[in-house]
C-alpha cells in the first residue's frame, strides 16, 4: 500500500515536471510565469523526494513486497547498508540519479532570483530532462514494482562486494558530479534560446558548474580507492571501460572550467564553453548508457536490457539534436569580437582545450573500437593500459609544459616572454637538480619516469614559488588555479614514482615458514576457517618484517557468502605513507603451500591525495569571496 | 570553413549514436551462435560401443559434431531433426557426453541411431576442450576445423539461418 503511495507520487511529479517544461516554453516570459515556474518546479521536486523517502523508509523495514527491496536488500543487513542497497542496482541507482537531477535543479531554483532572465527556461529544460529520466524509470525499470500476493520473509542480500561503506558513497557522489552538470547545460541551452549575446550566462554557472566537478573528482577518486582494496586488483586504474566512461564527462569538464574562466571575463572561447557544457552533459548520460545498456562487459554492469539501452540511446540523440541546432543557429551570435593575444591566458587556455579534446577523442576511441572491431569482424579485442598511455603519457607531458610557461601569461595581454625570469630559472634549475639526485638514488635510466617527475617538478616548484610571493609580495594569486595545479604535479609525481618501483610477486608459502621479498621477511604463522553471520572465510595470518626489524601483522581472507554462494578476496593492507604492503591469498597448492601474492605499492596514497587535493581546490573557489 | 565547422559539430555525435544504435539492435538473431574457427582439439576416446578408439584420424571431412546425452531433454526434441539430416545424406558424428554407456545405446536403439560414429565422452574431456557447456550442442566441422557452433536445440529456423549459409559458402556436404 505504502509502495503505491511513493509511486503515485512519482508519477505525480513527472506530470508536474511536464508542466513546468511546457510553460517554460510556451508562455510568454513575464514575472508571474518566472514565479509560477519556480513554485511549481519546487512542487515537482518535493513529491519526488518525499516517494524517494518512502522508498528508503520501506528499505530500512524491511518491506519485502517491493520486488525490489526483496531482491536486493536482507533482514541481516546493517541499516546502512539498507538504505544503500537502494543503489546497488540498475533501478534504485536511476531513482537516485533522477532525485539528484531534482536535487540540484532545487538548490539552483531556490539559490536564484525569479529575475534572473535566464532562469525560467533553464528550469524548464532541467523538468524536461527529468521528465526523460522519470519516464524512463518507470516504464523500463520500474523499482515500485510488487510482488503478489505473498511476500518473501526475507530478502536476497546485496552483492557482497558491495557492503563496504566506500562504495556506499561512491555511487551517489559520482551521480551528484555526473547530474550536477545538468546545470550549465540547461543555462547553456536557455541562453542559446534567449539569443541576446550581453547577457553572462557563464558566471550564473560557474559555482555550481565546480562544485558539480568537486563530486566528480571526489567520486573518481573513491571508485579508484575502492577498487584498490575490494576487489583486489592491487592498483588505482585500470582503463576498465566504465573507469574510462567516468573519466570522459571528468576530462571534458576540467576543460569546460578552464574555457569557462576565459569566456567569464571577454566573449573570447564562448564557442568552445558552450560545446564543453553540451559535451560534459552528454558524455555523463553517455556514461549512464554504457553502464546500463550493457554494451560492454564489465565489472560495473548492471543487469542489463537493450531496451534500457535503446531508451537512453535515443533520449542522448534528441538531446543533441536540439542542443547542437540550436547552437549552429546562434553560432554568429556567440562568436569573439576580435582576436585572441597571442600568449595571453586565453590562448593558452584555447590550447589546453586542445589537449583535452584530445584526450576525451582517444578514450572514446577506446572505449567504442573494441566494439565497432567486434561487430565488423566477430572477434574480441580490448584495448588496455597500452594504448591509453601511449596517449595519455605525451599529451599529458606536454600539456603540463604549457601549463608551466602559462602560470607568468596574463588575460588579454600579450606576454613578453622571458625565458630568463628568476621563477621559471628557479624551478628549472631546482627540478633538473632533484632529477639529477632521483637518478643517483634509484639508479633508473628510464626516460618517461625521469621526464614525468621532472615536468611534475617543474609545475611544482613553479606554483610553490608563485604561493611563495602570494605570502611575502602580496602578489595577486588564484588559488583555485594554483591548489588545483599543484595537485596535478603531485598527481603526476606519485604515478611516475609508483610505476616504478612497485612490484608484484606471487610467492608459494610453507604454513609456519619464512619467504623473503625484497626487503621483507614474510612469515605463514596461520591459517583457519571462521565463520561469519553471512559468510564463511579462509583467513591467513602473516607477520611481516622489513629491514628495520618493525613487525606488522596482516591477515588476508577468502569468503564465500552463503546466500549468493559468491567468492570474494579480502585483501590485506599495511599502509604507510611511502608504500603498502598488500596481500591477497590464492588457492592451496597440491603440495600444501598456498599461493601468497605479496605486491609493493609505492607512493599510491599520494595519488588518491592528489585527487582530493584537486577537490579541495575546487572547493575553495566556490567559498571564495573574490571573482576569480 | 563554418559550413564545415557546423556540420561536423552536428553530425559527428550523430553519427556516433547512430553507430551506437546499429550496435545495440544488431540482437544475435540467434544467441548462442559462435562463428569462432579453431581446430578440432586432440582426442582419443572410445566410441560408443567400446569396440574401438576414435581419434582425429578417424573423422575426417565435413560433418556435423552433435552433443548429446541420454540424460538430456532437449536432445529427445531434437532428435527427429537428426535422424532428418541424416536421411538428407549428412554426416553427423554424436559425441556422447558425460552419459551412461548402456544408457546411451538403449536410447539409440529405441529412438534410432542418426550418428555415423558416437565418440563417447564420459568424463567430459573433448567437450571441455571444446568449449561445451551443456547439451545439446552442435558443431559444424569442415576439415578439421570448427567453423559453427550453436548452443541448444538445433532445428529448421537454427539450420537454414546459423548452419547453411555457412555450408553453401563453403561448399560443404
């Protein structure tokens, strides 16, 4: 009964959602349609909130007449993960999405003035987009569905690899940075409609537009964390297609940001800023549809329907159809006045955009070539870690140079490029010393570790002078840009440095016996069977020593769930800040000895730091006081 | 040059969804084909009266392997549709699977016999290297090589659309 309630209400807001898209578009703009837009649109979101409220209140009792509560959530569960298996699966995680679109369409309705002239129609195109979203869920995966007339006593649990608490945040913070670009897409496309080419659509979007990129990054950031330890894979990426779906909407809205900034200020890049929105939009529904078409196989996918796929196939098609129309239309409208300086910000930041298209084309490609190669010659191929650093590597490499010799260019302002001002002589001169050191220590002739950390370096040293003078000169500093940029260069230091020197062995262990790896004594004390309430684990006991006799204990496990019969690997981790000692155990060999894989993973808390470091700048530009 | 520029801006995405649309209807008519070509792996197991040992040597040319077991339903469907290519004066090789002796032979003999050898694959060997995963399946062999593989009952609708193009184009049988 309860269940019919929140689906009726749902039910009840796509119809408000409808109604508000229509208005937008059909009445004439006056003050009373902005305010009856506005009231009703926040109508339309409060009934959608409070079904998905009744939806979690089920979960959390238990209510096994919902099929989708029963197939997916258990009595056993921990509240927690109740309320989180309502994501665990294709369903529930498009009910969370589309109350995360209503969420950030809310906060900017309620965030922004009625006389904003942009605003009526941007509401309107986010009830439509919603409208797609809710039709969608309802009549290809409906989560309200029942189960008749007798309902399960209890529940089929949520995968197991699932009730972990990083992947219960995972999911909704990166559905919070894919959505929460709704914003300047539907700003976009309502400025695109309006035509009048004074009015800034650009500095209504750019909190909102950074705070979206926070969640994405964030969201990034803990999939690649989660993946570390749960599943056992022992490193931070690994080109897996939804890794790459994810990444794209993150590469593009990077540069949507860095074009967003230039088109703020003058009416140079507005091109480009308008494309990125239409493409960080699209390629975040791009990802939805790779996810839940099933197209591609993967670790993410759901369960998987063509007719899902064809659903968000189409809806991404009309999308861009309108978008890009529209866009054509007024391409004279949004074109510069002038030319861009030549080595102003602006031209350097027309070229990052470069490098970034290029970035998102090859990833494409990767994503879509195995498939197209499928299709035409019925084979499988997958393209791996190869071919992405083939690409990645330069483009990122000389990117991050032209970031370097950026940080002195000014806006609108031809630079007078001298090579020899002290910052850049400085940073020059400290990273060749550090790289100079690096190779006397590691003793490593490796020529794209010691370019990576010496560019690393470079825009290092670079931005901590500029910090520097911020501090003692008072010179003018942005430090959204110099957070963010720093960030990059530990990113890029940390995966060179981990590249390196981790290694990876698996070793054939003697219960009660010692192996030595690198410089590490690995000691089998034990291994025993315990049951647990939902499962039953082999569980391993090591004692480690490393070279200066500290001793730390890890115990790595093997479970097998009972309900779902499914094996995981637990894996078994000392961190430290330089290294982690990870283990997972194998099988037993015929002679006894069980197969250990020991791995060092160097460096790779500083990775996952540099994401949330580049997070955290995000975050202080938007409690910024200043224009930036 | 803006012409240019417009239309590549519209249909490039286009054209990738429309790319995407032919990848996602383009449904396997018939799930559990494999048009994959491999060699017939290296066997030798008895047949299915024990009165000797079948080895690549012995099944040479084109012919249909069929999976089969007594223990198995959907083989009693298809079975008619067997003993009806055979009669067409195609040669189908049974590769008994995972099955009883006794069991099988008085299936034969009560159902009748459309197999010209029967290898009988008790423990599953052959059909492992194979790539079985069940029973029925169906391989079309030409010369030493796997060129179909269909997973399930084989019938009129699975022989004139998954088998016999592939038979014409080669010039089997």
């Amino acid at each position: 009964m309860i269940i019919e309630i929140s689906h009726f209400l749902s039910i009840l807001a796509t119809g408000l959602f409808l109604l508000v898209g229509l208005i937008s578009f059909i009445a004439t703009d006056t003050k009373y349609i902005a305010n009856l837009i506005s009231r009703t649109f926040s109508h339309g979101f409060l009934l959608l909130l409070i079904s998905f409220v009744i939806y979690i209140w089920l979960a959390i009792t238990d209510n096994f007449s919902v099929q989708y509560i029963a197939n997916h959530s258990n009595t056993e569960l921990p509240v927690f993960y109740k309320i989180s298996s309502i994501w665990s699966a294709h369903e529930g995680s498009m009910f969370l999405w589309i109350i995360f679109i209503g969420l950030w369409g809310f906060i900017f309705n309620i965030n922004i003035k009625n006389d904003e002239v942009l605003k009526p129609k941007s509401i309107g195109v986010i009830s439509l987009i919603l409208v797609g979203f809710l039709l969608f869920l309802l009549l290809t995966s409906n989560p309200f569905e029942i189960i008749l007339p007798i309902a399960p006593l209890n529940g089929a649990d949520i995968n197991p690899v699932l009730q972990d608490p990083a992947l219960a945040i995972h999911p909704p913070t990166l559905y919070l940075g894919y959505v929460g670009f709704v914003i300047p897409f539907a700003c976009a496309i309502s400025f695109l409609i309006n035509g009048n080419p004074d009015v800034r659509w650009e500095k209504l979007v750019q909190k909102w537009s950074v705070l979206a990129w926070v969640f994405l990054t964030i969201g990034i950031t803990l999939g690649s964390w989660w993946a570390y330890y749960e599943l056992g894979w022992g490193g931070y990426w690994f080109w897996d297609p939804v890794e790459n779906v994810a990444l794209m909407p993150w590469l593009a809205a990077t540069a949507f940001l860095h074009s967003l900034s230039v088109s703020i200020k003058s009416s140079h890049l507005r091109v480009w800023t308008i494309l990125l929105s239409i493409s960080v939009f699209s390629l975040s529904l791009f990802g939805a549809f790779i996810v839940r078409s099933g197209i591609i196989d993967s670790v993410h996918s759901f369960a998987n329907d063509p007719d899902r796929g064809l659903y968000l196939l189409m809806f991404i098609g009309i999308i861009l159809i309108i978008s890009l129309s529209l866009f054509i239309l007024r391409f004279s409208m949004i074109r510069p006045i002038g030319n861009i300086k030549r080595f102003s910000k602006e031209s350097f930041i027309s070229i990052n955009n470069i490098f970034f298209g290029s970035l998102i084309f090859s990833v494409m490609l990767g994503v879509t070539y195995p498939l197209v190669y499928e299709y035409l010659f019925d084979q499988k191929i997958s393209v791996g870690a190869p071919f992405y650093n083939a690409i990645f590597i330069p483009i990122v490499l000389i990117a991050s140079l032209f970031l370097f010799f950026s940080v002195d260019s000014k806006w609108s302002r031809n630079l007078n490029f001298n090579f020899f001002r002290s910052p850049i002589i400085v940073s020059i001169i400290l990273s060749i010393a550090s790289v100079i050191l690096l190779i006397y220590f590691f003793q490593t002739n490796n020529l794209t570790f010691l370019i990576s950390v010496y560019v690393g370096l470079l825009i290092i040293f670079r931005y901590c002078i500029e910090i520097f003078n911020s501090f003692y000169f008072k010179k003018f500093i942005n430090p959204f840009s110099a957070i963010a940029h720093l960030a990059l260069g530990l990113l890029l230091l940390s995966i060179s440095f981990n590249s390196l020197l981790s290694t990876e062995r698996a070793l054939s262990i003697r219960l009660d016996s010692i192996e030595e790896y690198k410089d590490l004594k690995i000691y089998f004390k034990d291994i025993k069977v315990v049951k647990n309430s939902n499962h039953d684990s082999i569980k391993a006991l090591f004692f480690i020593e490393n070279s200066r006799g500290n001793i730390v204990e890890l115990s790595p496990e093997k479970r097998r769930y009972r309900t779902r019969g499914q094996i995981t690997t637990e894996t078994a981790i000392h961190i430290s800040p330089l290294r982690d000692i990870y283990i997972t155990i194998g099988d037993q060999l015929d002679n006894g000895n069980w197969v250990v894989n020991v791995q060092l993973n160097y460096f790779i808390r500083w990775i996952w730091f540099s994401g949330c470091l580049m997070a955290m700048a995000g975050i202080v530009l938007i409690f910024s006081k200043r224009k930036v | 040059m803006k012409f240019l520029f417009k239309s590549t801006v519209l249909l490039l995405p286009l054209a990738f969804i429309a790319m995407f649309y032919i990848l996602l209807t383009e449904e396997d008519a018939y799930p559990g084909t494999d048009y994959k070509t491999f060699d017939v792996p290296k066997f030798q197991l008895e047949n299915l009266e024990n009165t000797k040992l079948i080895d690549n040597d012995e099944i040479k040319g084109s012919f249909i392997l069929n999976v089969w077991a007594s223990w198995c339903i959907t083989c009693r469907v298809e079975h008619p549709f067997l003993m009806n290519l055979k009669n067409q004066g195609i040669k189908i090789i049974g590769l008994n699977y995972k099955d009883e002796r006794s069991d099988a032979i008085q299936w034969l003999d009560k159902y009748g016999n459309p197999y010209e050898i029967t290898v009988h694959d008790l423990k599953g060997s052959l059909a492992l290297d194979l790539g079985v995963t069940g029973a029925p399946e169906t391989f079309l062999v030409s010369n030493g090589k796997v060129v179909a593989h269909y997973q399930g009952e084989v019938n009129d609708a699975i022989w004139s659309n998954v088998f016999l193009p592939i038979i014409k184009e080669k010039g089997m049988f």
